[in-house]
C-alpha cells in the first residue's frame, strides 16, 4: 500500500517551485539567493513527490546534505509538515534517504513521533523496509503505536518483525519492546486465559517506552473482552502475591511515565486499592503527593476524573490520616478545592465532597475545609449520593453536611466520628456475609475492578463429544480468516445442526468434504469452529493411536512453545473411539506452499522461520527434538508464517543428557544419516544435530522450488544421504549454500546448532555485511593490496572470482576524489576491498550515497567463503562480529527448570514408537 494515497490530498502540483528546483539541481549559491527575503518554512509545489513541501524535505528528497545543513543553521523548521502530511523524517524512508538524514534532524529538535495523527515516521520506516531510520527513531523516543485500519495489519505485523529482527542483533530496547509488541498482537488473536498463560512470567516487565507494566497495559485492554482482562489482572496479582509489590513499583514508576499514559496507572491502581482492606500509611502518602502533582498539568483534564477517583479510595482506607502532616493535609485541600465548583460535572464534585468527607477524622478538619472554601455541602451532591447505590458514600457525606452545619465544632471534638467507626466495626465482623453487596458500592469501584466478582473459569476441553439433535435457532458465529477454506467454512456455517458432532466448545462435520488432511496412522484433519466463531482444525485419531495424540498435545501446551513459528494448541478431547487434539487453523502445508506459489523473496524468511521455530525446541533447558521434520509437517497460516507442526514422535531429552534412544521413527528421505538403520528393533540415538540435517534438507528444499539435496528419486535418496552424496545445483546463492552444506554435513558432531544457523551470513542484513567487508579491509593482507603477495591474490581471485573489472562499475568521480594524487587501487578483489574500506571509514556522506552491494551482489558472498578457508573469520575482530542474542530467547525460559503448566512425561521407546 502506498500511505501517501490514503490520505485526503489537494489538487497534484502541475510545476516545481524555482527553490525546490535549486535544491534538486543542488545549486546552494542560487538556493541562498532565492531564500534569503522568504520565510524558509514555507510550502513550495513539487511535482516530482506530488506534494506542496519545504526546502528542507526537498534536500531530504533529493539526498543533499550539505544544502540540508545550511537549511537547518537558517533556522528551518524540522516538524513542518506538508500538505500530504509529512514530515522531514517522514520523506527520510519515502524517498530512501540516508539514516545520517535522521541523525541531522533529530539534532534539530526534530519530533520523533512527526505531527500527523494516521502514519507516524517510525511505521513510515517499518512500511518501508528501514530498520536503520526505525532504530534511530526508537532511540530518540518515537513511540510503537498501531496502524487504525484492519488493511493495516500487515504493516503491524512488519512492524512487530522489524523490532524482533534489531532484538535478535542485540538492540537492548527492542529486547524489551518485543515482549510488549507480541502481547499487543496476542490480546488480537487469542482468548483472555491464553494471553494471560502465555505471558505470565512478564507481568510486572516494564515497557522502556511508557514505563507501563504488562498487567498495566492488559489491566486497559478495550474491547469485547475489556472486563475480563480487568478480572483477571486483579485476579493474578492477588493469586501471585504481588499486590504490595506492584504498588510499590507503580509509585516508584509514576514520574516516569508519559501524560497519555497516566490513566491506566492510575486506572490499574484504583482496582487494587479497591480489593485491599487497608492501605498502608506509607504507600498512602506517596502515591497520593504523585496523584496530586496531575492536576498541575492543565492539559490533561481527561484524567482529573480518575485521579479523584483514586484519591477518594485511598482517603477511605488509609488508617493513618490522623498522623498524617497538617502542611500536607492543607496541601490535599487547596488542590482539590477547585473541582467542588459548579462548572465540573457532578461525579467530579461528589468524588471530591466525598474526599473532604474521608479527612473528617483529622485534627481541624473543619478549620482546614473553610481555609479553601468548604463550608457547606450543596443541596445537589446530598441528591446525587442518595441517588447512587453507595451507603458508605452517603454516610460520609451526611457526616461532613453535619458537621459543618455546627461552625463551633472541630472534628477533634465532635461525636458524629466515633459512632461512624462503631458502624464500620460492625460491617467488618459480619463482612462473610455481606461482602458481595457492599463492596461494590461502598468504593466507587466500578465492575470491572471489583476483585469480589466470582472467579474467572477456564473452559473444560475433556467433554466427550456428542451429536447435536437440536433444530438450529439462529445463524453460528464466525469469525472470518482463512481465505483458502473460506468457502467450506460458509458450507460449515450454514450446516443444519443435526449433522454436527460437538466437541467441547468446538464443533466439526464428519463428511469427507470437510477433511482438509489425511495423515499416517489414520488421522484424518477435519474444519472447525469454536463457539466464539475461531477457525479451527480438528485432528481425529483413532484410540489405537491416541498415545501419539497425547505426546504432541502435551508439548503443544507447554507455555514456552506458544510461539509465532509453533502451531498453536487450542484444545483436545476424546470420546469411546477417537481422540481429538485441536489446533490453528493453517492455509497449506509448506509442501502444498511451494508447488503452488513462486515468490522466491518470501522463501528466504520461511527458512529463518523454520529455524526461529526449531530454535525454540532446542533452546529448552532440556531441548525438545522434532524428530518429523518434513515439508508435510510444516504448516504455512492465513498470514504467510511457516509454523512447525506435528509433535506426535517428539521427544524431550532426559535431564543432562545429549542423546535419547528409541526405536528407529521418521519418514523416509527425511532422516539424518545416524539414524537410518535396516534394522527396525535397533535403537537409534537421537541428538539436536540429527534435527540439524534434516533441518538443512528442508533449507534446500524451499530455496531449490521443491528439491531435495540427496535426490528426487525416493529410492536412491536414503542411500544418496547414507554416502553423503548431494547436490545443490537448485540454489545459486553462495552463501545459502554455504549454510545449507554445513547443516547436511554427514559428520554430526561438525553441524552447527540452531543458534550459529540464525547468525550465518545468509540472514544478515546489508548494514552488517558492509561492516564485515569493512574490517576484511583493515587486515594487512589487505592494507597491503599494492604490494599484495602474488599467490594471496591469485588463491583469492581463484575462490572468490575476478573483480579486475570493479572500477568500471565505481562511481568515477567518487574514485578520483578518494585516489587523489595516491597511487592508485589495484584493479583486483584486494584493491576493491580496501577501496569500499576507506569509503566508509573516511567519505560516509558519500558512503551512504553508494550501494556496494547492488554494485557488486556477488562480492559479499566470495569473500565470505574466501576468509573462511583462510580462518579469518575465527579471529578478531571478525569473530566477535558472529555474536548475536539467541533469536529464541523471548520464547523460552531461561531457568534450569522451567515452571509447566502441563507436565512433559517422558514416554518410553517401547511407549511410543
């Protein structure tokens, strides 16, 4: 989608202003003759961006630096905007600009976040593929919103893919972001319960953008399930202790937090202080000196509401008021006086009453109360409050009415007080009885924070499924995803109730137009809904063969395998014949994906997700091998992802071990080398590595179009994999092959593990392949090119090819600018390497300017492969440029041993086969 069309735009400029002509002429003299009686910061006619726009974007646009510096020394606005909305930064992606841009403009006191309220800079650069602008970005503050639009998913979802790649190098705050980001997308895609399960560990993990919690940020989830989400965060830090903890942690992170996400501090708070029967002195008194300060912000009136909101409960249940300082108790009053008045609404004046009324107790309240104003309270706020189902409130209220009523009484003095505590001793010594109503009213809590509503259950999943005989009612809910099934899943919809088989909260169609896959061992994958409209897939087993069903549900279910690269477990049952496990529902297998679609830019992040998946396996403190690796077992969702599948012979290593043998299982073509056996009762030890080289096959498999590397031919290919004999003809990329040859190597022991996978070349981008062209060039071989060793050059020339030619290809002017008056660079690969060195090193304006890799595409590869034989890329600095955090790490536990929800048993060879 091209965001510039999505806005609503004026006429298109049919010419080009004389001042935007200067600039894309990049003639400064005539620039600064023209601008020099005209206001700088005004729109100009550009019909080459179709847009009205500055002369400082007109420098972005045409990648004129210097122009761009004067512009901003005359004092240029970097957040003008144009007339289709953009900003500077905006144009920075737009039209491809160096990320040096970004740097200059931030400088500037440029506006990370740009002024236009549809596309910020930040998702510009996502949309448009630039990780460099989107991480500097990030790190001047640009916040992670999501786009409005449903047709915007699939720019969230790069967004979301953007911030896991800068993680995966070892970016510290998208390292943090991420889990923040996957959350957001869960809240999208699954139940309450299973977001909840998912990220339990991370609960109280702060956002390093809003300062927000994970239970903050789910405690303010909209929508459909907004109050469940408030039940059950209450519900999970009381379940886990962390009431105290949280408040404590909220306090010390409230100055931090950004204005626009104040609320749902103070929203989150208000609903624990509602389930605690006392508040401590000490919490009272700091979180009620950061409530007021929110006042002072005379921008943000929208939360004055709840700020009194939480200021009235914590008055309420906070013991300590009559130790409390009478500064501070006159500093409470002269703050919140001004919302009694008549211009705020009417539950902002009863909130406030209600305040004033909870400090009865204190020494010279009354004296405190008339020093700002309070010396009645109006006839309305006594009708308001009978009018509400709020006894506490009305108590309170009548309380501070009489008491001011008597102008010679102080509240040290008045008997009004005591006989209000006898009543509250009373309610809390039959409070069993009465919780349920109270509680409620007596707080200002609204439903969806009142911890007193019955506890939120999970749905059982071990019903036994059964035949509906009911004549349908009214037409099943669905929610529409899949585009492959969509028209079998309107024959489901419209299916009349008597030929459905329920299973739990799901149901399916036992007729052969509605099984979508057929398997080994009899499972048969039937369309399905759940009640709540989700597609689903039914797996349907035999009982003969349910062990198997059992084995892949309980990996399925473990929390660290609830993954964007895993299929996902809905839910399972079984009945007197049949066992049923239920999944996501897929578009293809990869199989079915590679024989019926060409796009050969996509495959290459089907294989990084293929290992991002593997890696979650095999990065458990006890791995987990696959064991079925297999195009089959590879299923491809409504959104392109390749997730793993099919579990049922998976297995998980025994504790300190590397190895697990069993009898010999598999399919054939797809197993490594040493675990093939003729005999079928030998026991065959499986390791990581055995995953690695099938793994590797299957690499080859989506980068050839659907070869295999030992052959097409099913019966020659077990014994090709056997001798080692392959071939990989299909793939011409150096560097795939590269990784693809080490992965099938027949050696196990000399296979990389997942982790060196997802670091290989192959998956780095072009900002990491130009800094390690760099460094080869700082390595003497190479300082040294005009005095190269002859049979250096001639064993590099011989592996890596032939640039003799490379200065043809060289911007010529860039050339005699860096050669000067120097001897010349030799025409071979030793004289480019360091040429593209000192480029970098000592011309970045123009360095940003040249491509090197689309210049020389083969370049990168050659060289690659050449330090590999000379044991290069083992040294320094090379070396270290191979680190990178595991991809895995945001998905797996760290711990030795990681809490399950659902146990793992170990089944015996002997149990499952």
């Amino acid at each position: 989608m091209n965001i510039i069309t999505q806005l609503d735009m004026p006429p298109p400029p049919t010419e080009t202003h004389l001042i935007i002509k200067s600039i894309i002429n990049n003639n400064l003299q005539k620039l600064k003759e023209l601008v020099k009686e005209t206001n700088i910061d005004v729109l100009y006619p550009c019909k080459e961006v179709n847009d009205y726009i500055t002369p400082l974007v007109a420098a972005v646009v045409n990648h004129n630096a210097d122009i761009l510096t004067f512009l901003l020394h005359q004092g240029a606005d970097p957040n003008e905007v144009s007339t289709n909305g953009f900003t500077p930064l905006h144009y920075v992606s737009l039209s491809k600009a160096p990320a040096i841009f970004v740097e200059k403009l931030l400088e500037a006191k440029a506006n990370p976040n740009g002024t236009y309220p549809m596309f910020n800079p930040l998702q510009t650069a996502a949309i448009h593929d630039r990780d460099d602008v989107f991480r500097l970005l990030l790190l001047a503050g640009a916040m992670i919103t999501s786009l409005p639009g449903a047709e915007d998913k699939c720019h969230d979802e790069k967004i979301s893919q953007m911030i896991h790649d800068l993680a995966s190098r070892g970016d510290e705050l998208c390292s943090k972001i991420r889990y923040f980001l996957d959350m957001e997308f869960a809240v999208s895609e699954k139940t309450p319960e299973e977001v909840f399960k998912t990220f339990d560990s991370h609960m109280l993990l702060e956002d390093p953008q809003t300062h927000l919690t994970m239970i903050e940020g789910l405690f303010n989830v909209t929508g459909l399930d907004a109050e469940k989400y408030k039940l059950l965060s209450i519900k999970w830090l009381k379940d886990t202790g962390n009431l105290d903890p949280y408040i404590a942690d909220a306090v010390s992170r409230f100055p931090n937090i950004p204005q626009d996400y104040v609320e749902m501090s103070i929203a989150t708070l208000h609903a624990v202080f509602c389930t605690l029967e006392d508040i401590p002195n000490e919490q009272a008194l700091d979180i009620i000196s950061q409530l007021l300060n929110q006042f002072s912000s005379k921008e943000s009136p929208d939360i004055w509401e709840a700020v009194l909101l939480a200021l009235y409960v914590i008055t309420q249940k906070t013991k300590g008021t009559n130790s409390w300082d009478q500064n501070f108790l006159e500093k409470i009053c002269k703050t919140i006086s001004p919302f009694v008045e008549s211009r705020n609404t009417l539950d902002i004046r009863l909130l406030t009453y209600g305040t004033f009324a909870n400090l009865l107790s204190v020494k010279h309240a009354t004296s405190i109360f008339a020093s700002v104003g309070i010396t009645s309270v109006p006839e309305d706020i006594l009708m308001s409050a009978k009018m509400k189902a709020n006894e506490k409130l009305k108590e309170v209220l009548k309380q501070l009415n009489d008491l001011l009523s008597k102008p010679s009484m102080d509240s040290e003095d008045s008997t009004v007080l005591p006989e209000s505590k006898k009543k509250k001793k009373k309610k809390k010594k039959n409070k069993e009885q009465t919780e349920k109503q109270e509680e409620p009213n007596d707080e200002v809590c609204t439903a969806s924070s009142n911890p007193t509503v019955g506890p939120v259950l999970e749905s059982t999943s071990n019903e036994k499924p059964f035949h509906v005989q009911t004549t349908k009612s009214m037409p099943r809910r669905w929610v529409q995803s899949s585009v492959r099934w969509r028209k079998r899943l309107e024959k489901l919809v419209s299916t009349d109730e008597s030929e459905e088989t329920r299973i739990g909260s799901m149901i399916y169609v036992d007729k052969e137009e509605f099984c979508i896959a057929q398997g080994s061992n009899g499972t048969d994958v039937f369309l399905g809904l759940r009640d709540d409209g989700t597609e689903v897939a039914i797996k349907k087993m035999y009982k003969r063969n349910y062990p198997l069903l059992k084995c892949e549900e309980e990996f399925l279910r473990l929390p660290a395998l609830d993954h964007p690269f895993i299929v996902r477990y809905i839910d399972q049952s079984h009945d007197k014949h049949f066992g049923y496990l239920v999944l996501q529902l897929c578009e293809y297998t990869l199989k079915e994906h590679i024989e019926t679609h060409d796009d050969d830019g996509l495959r290459k992040k089907l294989v990084s997700q293929v290992l991002e998946g593997l890696s979650v396996l095999h990065c458990q403190a006890r791995p987990i091998l696959h064991r079925d690796l297999k195009p089959q077992n590879v299923l491809i969702d409504v959104k392109g992802r390749a997730r793993l599948a099919d579990f049922g012979i998976s297995r998980r290593l025994p504790k300190g071990q590397t190895t697990y043998r069993t009898d010999k299982a598999g399919t054939r073509c797809w197993m490594a080398k040493e675990t093939l056996s003729e005999k079928d009762n030998t026991k065959i030890g499986y390791k990581s590595n055995s995953d690695i080289q099938v793994a590797g096959m299957l690499i080859y498999y989506v980068l050839s179009g659907g070869h295999h590397p030992f052959g097409d031919i099913s019966h020659k290919c077990e014994n090709n994999i056997d001798e080692g004999n392959y071939t990989l003809d299909h793939v011409q990329d150096v560097l795939a092959k590269d990784l693809i040859e080490w992965m099938i190597d027949a050696e196990p022991k000399t296979r990389p593990k997942v982790e060196e996978c997802l670091k290989h070349p192959f998956f780095r981008d072009t900002d990491w392949k130009i800094e390690y062209l760099r460094k080869i060039g700082n390595r003497e071989e190479v300082k040294n090119c005009r005095n190269a060793d002859q049979e250096l050059i001639y064993s590099l020339e011989k592996c890596a090819g032939s640039f003799k030619q490379w200065k043809d290809k060289f911007p010529p002017e860039l050339l005699q600018k860096m050669e000067g008056k120097k001897k010349p660079y030799p025409e071979n690969t030793l004289g480019l390497l360091r040429c593209i060195r000192n480029l970098h090193e000592h011309y970045e304006v123009d360095a940003a300017q040249v491509d090197v890799m689309e210049i020389y595409p083969d370049l990168f590869g050659c060289v690659y492969k050449f330090a590999k034989t000379q044991g290069w890329n083992s040294e320094t600095p090379l070396k270290e440029m191979f680190l990178r955090v595991n991809i895995s790490t945001s998905f797996t536990s760290t711990s030795p041993e990681e809490p399950l929800s659902v146990p793992v048993q170990e089944s015996q060879p002997s149990d499952l086969k």
